[in-house]
C-alpha cells in the first residue's frame, strides 16, 4: 500500500504541473473568452484524480 500512496502523490503532482500550464496558455491565448461557472476547481479535480487512483490501486476499478 505504501508502493500505492507513492504512485498517486507521484500521478497527482505531475497532473498539477500539466495543469497549471495548461490553464495558463489558455488564459493567455484568448483574451475573448469568459470564466463560465461551474467548472472544477483544481482541488476539486484533485480530489476525484485521487480518488480514481486509489480505487484502482485497491482493485476496485480496472482502467
């Protein structure tokens, strides 16, 4: 289970850091667009990231 934790800090820090540069170049790129409401926040996102990855470390899940 210890090997498990590790590969999901591991999968959600990387995800963070695709993120943000992702959000960035979006926000950039067109001046035009609005923020919409209803969309995830990145703790929100972070939140269901870890929780897919956990069940698929117990074996709940199969990707």
């Amino acid at each position: 289970m210890k090997k498990c934790i590790i590969t999901v800090y591991y999968l959600i820090d990387n995800f963070c850091k695709i993120y943000q540069e992702w959000e960035r170049k979006r926000l950039i790129s067109s001046s035009n667009q609005r923020n919409k409401d209803g969309k995830l926040s990145l703790a929100e996102l972070l939140r269901a990231e870890k929780d897919i990855i956990i069940k698929v470390c117990k074996g709940n899940i199969s990707l």
